[in-house]
C-alpha cells in the first residue's frame, strides 16, 4: 500500500497555509490524500521537524515562507534557515521556496546555498497551476517561477558572478564592518579578501571609487535591500 506523502507547509498566514493544502488535497494532485503538518513560525517548525525525525517519519515535500517569526534561541531566523536544517535532516525532501522579495543578490544567494527543488514568488503564485507545479517537482523537476527567472537574469545582465564569501563580503561592508576584520567573519586570508573586494568594485564601480560608493552602487542596483 502506497504511504501518504508528508507534507510541511510553514507560513506566518494560517489563512495562507490553508489555501496550500486546499490546493494540495486535489485528486489531481496526489491520489492518496496527503498528511499535512502545519506551522506559522520558526520555532514550531524547527520543533515539528525534529518530532518527524524522532519519529523516525520522513518530510517528502516542504512549502517554506522566507520571511517569517524568527527562533532567536536557535538562530532561525527564517525560512532559509528552516530548509538549511530540512536539508540537514532529510536529505530526501523536495523544498520549495516562496517569497515576496526577488532582489538580485538575495535571489543568487539562496539558489547557491538551499539548491531549492522550487523557488516561487508569490507575486507569481497560480492557483490553477500551483498543484501541477508541486506536483512536477516531486517527480524530479526543478521550478523557478518567472519573477525569479526575471531576477536571475538581471544578475548575469549585470556580469556579476559572485559566489557566497563575495556576497558575506558586500553585506559585512554594508552592515558597517571594516575590511581589517573581515576575515573574522570569513574564514578567508586577509590578501583573499581584498582580491575579491577589487574583483567586486571592478565589477560595480570600475575599479574606482570607496566603500561607500560601492555600497551606494550595490543598493541602486537593487543588490542590497
């Protein structure tokens, strides 16, 4: 007999949580009824994940708000870090991103970091198609929805190719922290860290120009919120 898929859907709108699982009790969706497992924060969903884990119970597909209440005890601050610990302890689970945000830089970060099986804004979100999509991603497809896609592109427009300590870089500087220590947060050489931080001023400022004006820069083309 076929086991029920095991679904998380974690978002801060229990009226928004609901209209996922109407969306995913469709016949069309999945012939057995799906088991659902509710949350509206990080520390409940933190605390349910690891009951499934006790239990010795798989999470088969997880629909995570970004931005939600954080975990402070635990520093889960929101959705990433939610499915960063998902990833931790089913390596198995189909994770599916949903956020009102898309600006370049944070959209880049967490396809590198998370490798989402699904990454939807929720400007985007059809309600007709959500099922098909959900139901394409558990069959092996990867999904961006277009405002993602659009985001993508406006990075690689931009010939910015940055991997995860050069985005730690630009936000370290912004978030006030001077060069000299930045490698107490990187755990990159102090010679490695400034080769990226001239790759990243080439990039944005040609080269020319102060911390201050390469932040400037960064928040106008919308890679910094």
């Amino acid at each position: 007999m076929k086991i029920p898929l095991k679904i998380l859907i974690v978002d801060d709108h229990p009226m928004t949580v609901d209209s996922y699982i109407n969306l995913l009790s469709d016949v069309d969706f999945q012939k057995i009824q799906p088991s659902f497992i509710k949350s509206y924060n990080c520390e409940d969903a933190y605390n349910k994940i690891k009951l499934q884990q006790i239990q010795n119970i798989n999470i088969d597909f997880a629909l995570l708000d970004i931005s939600l209440p954080p975990f402070k005890e635990f520093n889960i601050n929101n959705g990433i870090d939610i499915a960063i610990f998902i990833r931790k302890k089913f390596v198995n689970c189909k994770i599916v991103l949903l956020t009102m945000h898309s600006d370049p830089l944070t959209v880049d970060k967490i396809i590198k970091e998370i490798k989402p099986e699904g990454f939807i804004s929720k400007s985007d979100i059809n309600f007709e198609l959500f099922p098909i999509i959900c139901k394409k991603i558990l069959e092996g497809d990867i999904y961006l929805s277009n405002t993602i896609i659009q985001s993508q592109r406006n990075l690689f427009k931009k010939n910015i190719n940055w991997d995860k300590h050069d985005n730690q870089i630009l936000t370290l500087i912004y978030q006030g922290v001077k060069t000299v220590n930045l490698p107490k947060y990187i755990p990159l050489s102090m010679s490695a860290i400034e080769k990226r931080k001239a790759n990243i001023k080439d990039q944005l400022l040609k080269g020319k120009g102060s911390d201050k004006d390469l932040i400037e820069k960064a928040k106008k083309l919308g890679l910094l919120q």
